[in-house]
C-alpha cells in the first residue's frame, strides 16, 4: 500500500518536470530560430525578412538571391553547427571532469588545434579541410592530454583551468612566433584564430557536418556512463561502468567536436564554458535535464543561441561595414571572459591554499658569490647584445660612439641598438620587481603581472592610446598604459581579496582578465587598422624594435624609485609575506602597506609594457630563483630578482633578434616559452 500511495504522489512531478522542460526546449528552439532570421537579415547590404523568403522560394531578384544562398545562409549555418558542437563539447567535458570551469578553451584544445594548424602552414604544406581537421585535432586532443595529465581530475576546481590556460599561454606563443617568421605562410592564420562563423558557401559546412555528427553520436551512446561518473568514481565501477575509458572516450569525443568548431570557423572563444553553464541552473529545476541524454542536446542548443547572438548583437552595435571585419569569436571572447571571471570569484578551490615555499636559509657568502655572478652575467649579456646583431661590433666602435667620433653606418645600428637593449634590461627589472612585490603581499607562489592580467590590462592602455592618438608621446603611452594596468589591478585584487589573496582564485580571475583584455586589443587593433595584423602581434610579442631612449625614461624612473622603497621597507616585505597577524602584532597597518605595494607593482609593470611590449612570466621565474639562491630575506631577494629578470629578458631579447637573423623574435615570446613550463611545474609541485 505504500508503494501504490507514493507513486501517484511522485508521478505529477515527473510529469511537470518532463512538461517544463519541454517547454523551455521549445522556447529556446524559437529563440534560436528568430535569432537565425535576424542573422541572415544583416550585412552590408540591406536584405529583409521578406526578401530572405523570396530567395528560398527561387523568387527573388539574382542578386539578393546569391548574397543570401552563397553568404548569409551558411555563415548562418556555420555558426549554428559551431555553437552546437562547441556547447556539447563543453558539457562532455564538464560531466566527465566533474569541473564547472571545464571547457576546450580552459583546456587548452583550441590552442593546441591553432598551434598544429600553425606548424602545417609555416611548413608550407597546403592541406584540403577534411586533412586540416585531422592536424587539428591531433594537436587539441594532445593539449587537453597534457592539461589532464599535469593537473590531475581531483586536485581542485579551478587548478585544472590553471593548468589549461597556462598552457594556452605557452602554446599561443609558440603560434605566434611561427606567424612572425613565416608571415606568407600563414597569411590570414592570425585573423582566422579570432575565430569568425563567416562562409563563403557550404562546402566548408557540408565536410564538418559528418564529423560534428560522429562526436554527437558518440556522446549520446556514451551518456549513461557519462551519468554514472557524476556519482563519483568509485559508485560508476559499482555499477560496472569502465572509469578510465569512458573519460578517455568522452574526452576524445569533445575534442572532435572542437576539431569541428575549429577547422571551420576559427576557435570561438568559451561558448563550451557558457553555454554548460546556463544549462544547469534549468537542471536544478528541471529533472529531465540532469541526464546526459537530454542535458547534451539542450546545452548545444544553447551554445548555438550564444554564437548567432554574439553575431546579432555585433552587427547591431557596430556598424554593418565595420562589423565585417570583427570576427564573432572576439565578441564570444570578451563575454566568456567576463563570465570567467564571475565564476572563478564564486569557485572553491577544494585543493585549498598553495602550500608556502620551505624556509631555505642562506649564508651571506652565498648571496655576495650569487651577486657578483649575476653582475657579471649582466654585464657580459649587455656587451653581447650591443655589439651582436644583423652587424657585429667591435668594443672599440661602441668607444667611439659614445664620444661621437664613430662612422655613419655604426652611428646608426647603435642608435638603434643601443636603446633596445636598455629597453630590455629596464622591462626585465621592473617586472621581475613587480613579481617579488606581488608574490610578497598575495603570499601566492603563482602570482606575477602576466598571470594576474596587469600586464595585458596595460596593454590594452597603450594600444587605445596608440591607435586613437597617433602622436603621441612616452610619457603618454606610459600614462594610458598605467590606466589599463591600474583597471585590471583593481578588478583582479578587489574580486580575490575576499580569500585574503591565498586562493588560487586569485590567478584564475587574472587569467580570465588577460583573457578578456587580448580580445579588446584584437578589437581595437581590428576596428583602426585591420590590415596590420603583425603591428598587434609584434606588441603583444614583447619586441624592443624601435625604441628610442625617451621611450625608456619613465620606466628608468619609475624603477629607481622602486627600488629605492623596496629596499627601504624591506622588513615589511618580510612581515607581510608570512601571514596575516605578525605585521598587525607588531603595529604594522597591513591594508595599507599591501596597497602601497600592489600600486608600486602596478606602476612598475605598466611602464614596463609601455617600454617593450607584453612580457609575461619574468616576475613568475625571477622571484622563484632568487628565493631558491640567497633565501627569503627581501633584502637579498630583491636586487637578485632584479638582476634575474634584467638577465632573462635582455638573454631573450637577443636570441629573439640574432639567432634567426634576419627575423626576430619578441622577447616576450622567448619568455613565455621559457614560463611556461615553469608555471605547471610549479602546478604539479604544489599539487604534490
């Protein structure tokens, strides 16, 4: 009788569950479908609804017929199919990882899929698309193994994404050097990596079709072990359910669908992040969508519903002819970014706070020898990259140029050099100075101005400033560059103050500022000057080409003064990187002393950026390895870190220009190859 009495109880609930969600398919069914209508409406010519009827019917006149079959339609359907695969894509991913923040972007899929495209093409090998998805997803599926290896399934919520974006990092830089040494190679690559649904007919659609389909399939075949796995590891093999191959088989599945998603329209950024996301508030609600079954359809459903109305919305803010050259996986992006970002300042990380470095004491003679060492590494690293170039020097030239008696030709390569390599030496510094301060008061051993965002953040500064005002001068650039810098500090530090800085929160909301900060740089550059991709590529690339010695005064100063307070106030250092009560105990006003800090960080890494471009990881590797030479006393960190960074980066900027002469390479591109494995070994470390 009991059982007879429930039932009827429990059964309206399954019904209405079962009604909602049916309802709320059939609304977002329509949605998309109305969203579809408005896309094929837009661009640069005027085609309205009644006219897109026409051309379907075969009664429209031919050249409202041909913009709306061979244009708008299958960029329509291009960016249905790529918002669908990319929104599965990212529920597999989040269902098999148990990881809210999982996605193929987090994960590092797309990067892996740009950088192996990149490598065919600067090859010169000319690959037909079915081929090119192939290479693609070889290289995602292989990123996303890295990512899963290095950071493990249960070592966190967000330590995962760390690992992926890192590694995003690193890969994108490896990319980037390949677009600036083979620039007619990989002509269009760069813009094509922004990610853009536009077609030019359906054969690029109709090829991925099949693929997009074989992802699906499997996934659905795979969905009641996907569910088994949500009740944890040990429940699925209760049950019989193979734990590792079904990770492995949905992981693969995913990327095939990203492969998909890629090859046809360029990597569209966290719509596998976002469109999850909004499904499973509806899951909560609605029992039907808590099954794999239903919840995969639905999130691609809405991931398609994102794509056409990022595209919409583009269309209906900039103006039609402008709005042709942005691509959609820009808009994709800066509402991704901001949507990680939020979810990263609500995430918990379950591996708890970064375990604090052993307490390595060093003796004075080890700190005298590791000076002296790095003072003549310095000074041998400056010497080579003054007289080492496209033309080799001799000391004797330098002599005479400095007391202007040298020829024209050896009077002109160190103009130019001379500059280059100061603007080297100074960046370096600064940013291995702003790392220790950061590091210091966040007491985070993965925090640095790249990591957080602050460099990009200036970045964005100096390129607004740079492409709405010409003219302008240094000091301006360092201007706008510390806005950007000061915006994005305070966004970053105000959002992962509520974990006192210890979370790894704190570096994923500065990786989804970064994140965020590329895309409106790619805007700007796109919407001023749309042909001078490698102006946008050689900035963010950290280069030193054509600076002058006005374009280094700020940074010298703003250095000087630096050092001087880190020197002075370096028993403060010391208070506050060991925990929040010892400053206050002693009558040291905490708050203010970290904003004192964190501003003079700021400071140092804008003027920083203003001066040689975006250079990340030197305030992640130079404070690691002073702390591992002489110790934690800041007074023997600091002038070593300094001398590191000023060493890495003036090391890098010269292999950048001679090692491959006559290309160069930006030293922020050496250095993010370098940081970057760095960065997960610190992961790995930490997680052990």
């Amino acid at each position: 009788m009991a059982v007879t009495a429930t039932t009827p109880a429990t059964r309206p609930s399954t019904v209405a569950s079962r009604t909602g969600a049916a309802a709320v398919t059939a609304a977002l069914v329509l949605l998309v479908a109305v969203l579809a209508v408005v896309d094929i409406t837009q661009g640069t010519a005027s085609v309205s609804a009644p006219e897109v009827w026409k051309a379907f019917t075969g009664r429209a006149d031919a050249g409202d017929s041909s913009v709306v079959i061979a244009s708008r339609l299958p960029r329509m359907t291009a960016g249905l199919l790529v918002g669908a695969v990319l929104g599965m894509a990212g529920a597999a991913l989040q269902a098999v990882s148990r990881n809210v923040l999982a996605s193929p972007d987090t994960l590092a899929v797309n990067a892996g899929s740009y950088l192996a495209l990149g490598v065919a093409a600067a090859t010169g090998v000319s690959l037909p698309l079915l081929a090119s998805s192939g290479v693609a997803f070889v290289g995602g599926l292989v990123a996303a193994a890295v990512v899963l290896s290095l950071s493990g399934l249960g070592a966190g919520t967000v330590r995962l994404v760390l690992a992926g974006s890192a590694l995003t990092f690193g890969l994108t830089a490896v990319a980037e050097g390949l677009l600036l040494l083979r620039p007619q190679q990989t002509e269009g690559l760069y813009k094509w990596n922004q990610g853009s649904i536009a077609q030019n007919g359906f054969d690029g659609v109709l090829q991925m079709v099949p693929i997009a389909a074989v992802g699906l399939v499997g996934l659905v075949l795979l969905a009641r072990r996907v569910d088994a796995l949500a009740l944890g590891d040990d429940a699925a093999r209760g049950v019989g359910v193979p734990v590792r191959s079904t990770r492995v088989t949905a992981v693969v599945l995913a990327a095939l669908l990203s492969t998909a998603a890629v090859t046809l329209a360029g990597p569209i950024g966290f719509v596998g992040l976002c469109a999850p996301a909004l499904v499973r508030p509806l899951a909560r609600r609605f029992r039907a969508f808590t099954k794999a079954r239903a919840r995969l359809p639905f999130a691609g459903l809405t991931g398609a519903a994102l794509v056409l109305g990022s595209d919409v919305l583009l269309r209906a803010v900039v103006p039609s002819d402008t709005a042709v050259a942005v691509p959609t996986g820009v808009v994709t992006s800066l509402v991704g970014a901001v949507f990680l970002v939020v979810m990263a300042a609500r995430a918990r990380d379950t591996a708890g706070a970064l375990p604090t470095e052993r307490l390595r004491i060093r003796s004075r003679a080890t700190f005298v020898v590791t000076t002296a060492v790095l003072v003549l590494a310095l000074v041998g690293v400056t010497i080579a990259g003054v007289l080492i170039g496209d033309s080799k020097l001799l000391l004797g030239d330098v002599l005479n140029w400095t007391q202007g008696r040298s020829g024209q030709a050896i009077t002109f390569v160190l103009d130019t050099r001379v500059p280059r390599v100061t603007a080297a030496l100074l960046a370096g510094a600064a940013l291995a100075l702003a790392g220790t301060l950061i590091q210091a008061v966040t007491r985070n051993p993965l925090a640095e101005p790249s990591v957080l965002g602050v460099t990009n953040g200036a970045a964005v500064g100096a390129v607004l400033l740079v492409t709405t005002v010409p003219v302008v001068g240094s000091w301006g650039i360092a201007a706008g560059a510390f806005a950007g810098a000061a915006a994005s500090a305070v966004l970053v530090f105000g959002l992962a103050a509520r974990g006192g800085f210890q979370q790894n929160r704190l570096v994923l909301v500065g990786f989804g500022v970064a994140t965020g900060s590329t895309a409106i740089i790619s805007l700007l550059i796109i919407l001023t000057d749309p042909f001078n991709a490698t102006k946008a590529l050689t900035w963010l690339s950290g280069s030193t080409y054509g600076r002058t010695f006005p374009d280094v005064v700020p940074l010298a100063i703003v250095l000087a003064v630096g050092l001087v307070i880190a020197v002075a106030r370096r028993t403060e250092l010391d208070l506050v990187s060991l925990d929040e009560d010892t400053p206050r105990l002693l009558g040291l006003n905490l708050s203010r002393g970290r904003l004192g800090f964190l501003v003079l960080s700021v400071l140092l890494s804008a003027t920083a950026v203003a001066a040689a471009g975006t250079i990340g990881f030197v305030g992640l590797v130079a404070p690691h390895a002073a702390r591992a030479l002489v110790g934690r006393r800041h007074v023997r960190v600091v002038p070593v870190a300094v001398l590191l960074g000023a060493v890495l980066v003036c090391t890098a900027d010269l292999v950048g220009r001679t090692v491959i002469a006559p290309a160069q390479l930006g030293a922020g591109l050496m250095t993010a190859m370098l940081g970057t494995p760095y960065f997960l070994y610190l992961l790995v470390r930490t997680r052990k």
